[in-house]
C-alpha cells in the first residue's frame, strides 16, 4: 500500500492516481463532473414537474391553513372606559412552526418545479 502524500497530511493514503491530490484539486476521477461534461444526472420526467407543482400547491395550502389557526384574536369586554371591546391577540407556536415548515416545503417543491420546466431533454 502506497503512503504518498500521508506525512505532510495531504490527500487519500489509498493506492491509485488518487494518493497524491494536493488541497482544493479535483480527484482525477471527478476531473470530467467539474469540468460540465454535460450530463445531468437522474433523469427528469415531466410526471416529476407535475407532482413538484402539486406538492407546492398543496404546502402553500397548508401553509395558509396553519398561519391562521397559529394566531387567533379574542374579543374580550370593554376594558378602558369609552371603548366597545378589547382584542387580544394569541399566537401559538407549534401552528406557526408547521406553516414555516409548509412555507420551506413549498419553496423547494417550487424550485424543483423551475428545474422542470427549465432542463433539456437528454440527447440519445
């Protein structure tokens, strides 16, 4: 087993072309990803950009429905002399936390969404 680059710390102690790579090198392995040999992964599917779009929809829904049972207003008796009714407004925490969670939810399937409508087809 070859150590080279082992006593100054740098790079994979494994045997191979990989042994050696000096700090912030490609490995010769991922030397054709970083350099945009065009391919772009897993495939995508129109189905995937309809259920992307679907699933945004559905988190902003929740979203909505969650933000308003999250703050409610109480309408309480004239307290100050002169008034007709004081509101009092609550907010409740574990509610508010599923809408920003819907709201991260919908803001990935969206991204996921843009990538849909945006990527080529891949050339056979």
């Amino acid at each position: 087993m070859s150590t080279a680059g082992a006593r100054d710390g740098v790079g994979d102690v494994r045997v191979g072309a990989l042994a050696a790579t000096p700090p912030g090198a490609a490995p010769t392995a991922q030397v054709g990803k970083a350099a945009g040999d065009g391919s772009t992964g897993a495939r995508w599917s129109p189905w995937r950009t309809v259920v992307a779009g679907l699933l945004a929809l559905m988190f902003l829904l929740v979203a909505g429905i969650a933000a308003g049972r999250g703050i409610i207003t109480d309408t309480w008796p004239a307290f100050l002399p002169g008034t007709d009714s004081t509101s009092i407004t609550r907010y409740s925490g574990p509610w508010l936390t599923v809408a920003a969670a819907a709201v991260l939810g919908a803001g990935l399937s969206i991204m996921a969404l843009v990538r849909g409508l945006t990527v080529r087809p891949r050339e056979r």
